[in-house]
C-alpha cells in the first residue's frame, strides 16, 4: 500500500476490468451496509472512527450530502470522497469540515494525490497501517499539521506533483453530513479506479475537463508567500475539541 503508489498505478495492465469492479467494491463495502464485516479477515478502521466525535485528518472518507446552495449549484457531488484536511468554524458560524473531493479529479490525479501523500508521509502511515492490524486507529499527528499549512500543500502536491488541488478543495457543513465512514487504509489502492455515480448536474467526464482547465492556471501559480499563506490559515479545531 505505502510505497511506489503511482509506479503500480502505471504499471497496471488492467485498469479496465478495475474501472468497472472499483464501483461496485465501495458500493458494497461503504456506501450501502458499511458497518457490516465485508471480508472474515480485514482492517476495522472504519467501525473505530464511526465512535470518533471528528473527523481524521490524513484519511479518505465518504458520506452522503447534499449542499445548502444545491439549486444554484452547476453541480454538486452527493457521494463525495474526500481526503480531510481538518475541521473549522466559519465565520457564519458553521462547522465546516474541509477537505479535497477526489471525485472532483481525473484517475491519474488521484493516484499522483495518494502517491504523494503516502511518499511524504510514509512513516505516519506505514504506522498506521500496523495499528489497524491491531485493532487500533492512529491519529495522524505530523500529517495533520503539514496537511493544514497551505503553503505546503501548494509547493508539495501542485508545483511538484501537478495535482491542482484547489480545484477539489471543498467545504462541507458538518450538520449536513449523513453517514460518513473511514475509507480502509488498505483500500487506497482502489480509489484511483473510482468513478463516482452520483454527481448532480454534470456527468464526470464534464467536471474532469473543468478540473483539467482549472489545473493549468492553478499549477502556474507561485506559491503564497509564507506570511501571506499564515495570516490566511484556518483556524482549524483540534481533533475532538
């Protein structure tokens, strides 16, 4: 799982048959009864976090949404899959979860996403990895606290990666999240293969050349200036408080 993510992406010889299996796995396994045993011998991840008050910074997590502003939306997700970046109040007043849809990005862009993170990060998840074969959930602390300094991410997944993160940055009201769930660690390597299904308003293939546009001008950027980028950080919670 953790490891030369992207080189396996690549030298997958038959992505086709795992494009048409990817869905039906996580329908199955998250979306319709995910608090059910899927297989005898398996990570428990997901049962632990579905006890947490908060989401896990540094995970994948999939619930069910439906947007405050969905009637002058050109789209929105209603199943989003989203890696967590953390947890803020706006300046409303809401709970925002904050996060980066990857439903918003092409199947390469999520394999280079995930390869990156995992690269950067091995150590925290590698550890991770080895707490869930124990029945045990770890909380990611060094991924969290690089994962919420923008200036990072931009250097990271946009000037070295080329992902175009802020195109699938997204926020999320926390009151309207219905049944969320941990994506398994060891599932990560399916995600790449995800096409989501329940996209509103504009089919995948529509949102992909958006995201693909919108890369291009976002890549060319220049990273914010570290003062800049630190005045406008979140206030993000700390997990459970």
């Amino acid at each position: 799982m953790i490891g030369d993510f992207y080189t396996i992406y690549e030298n997958e010889k038959d992505k086709d048959r795992l494009r048409k299996e990817a869905f039906f796995y996580f329908n199955d396994k998250y979306f319709k009864n995910p608090f059910q045993e899927y297989w005898i011998i398996e990570q428990t991840e997901r049962f632990k976090a579905r006890r947490l008050r908060f989401f896990l910074p540094g995970r994948v997590y999939t619930f069910q949404y439906t947007p405050e502003s969905k009637d002058i939306l050109s789209f929105y997700d209603k199943r989003p899959m989203v890696y967590i970046i953390g947890e803020y109040i706006s300046e409303k007043g809401n709970h925002i979860v904050q996060g980066i849809n990857l439903d918003f990005i092409t199947e390469k862009s999520k394999a280079r996403f995930l390869d990156t993170a995992l690269s950067i990060f091995q150590d925290d998840y590698k550890l991770a990895d080895e707490m869930s074969d124990t029945d045990k959930i770890s909380s990611l602390k060094t991924v969290r606290n690089f994962i919420q300094n923008w200036n990072f991410m931009e250097k990271n997944f946009d000037l070295r990666a080329k992902v175009g993160l802020e195109f699938a940055t997204r926020n999320y009201i926390l009151e309207k999240i219905q049944k969320p769930v941990l994506v398994e660690l060891e599932d990560l390597q399916m995600l790449p293969y995800y096409t989501p299904r329940e996209l509103v308003g504009k089919p995948p293939a529509y949102v992909y050349q958006l995201y693909l546009k919108e890369r291009q001008n976002i890549i060319k950027k220049p990273p914010i200036d570290p003062t800049k980028s630190k005045k406008l950080q979140k206030r993000y919670l700390k997990p459970g408080g």
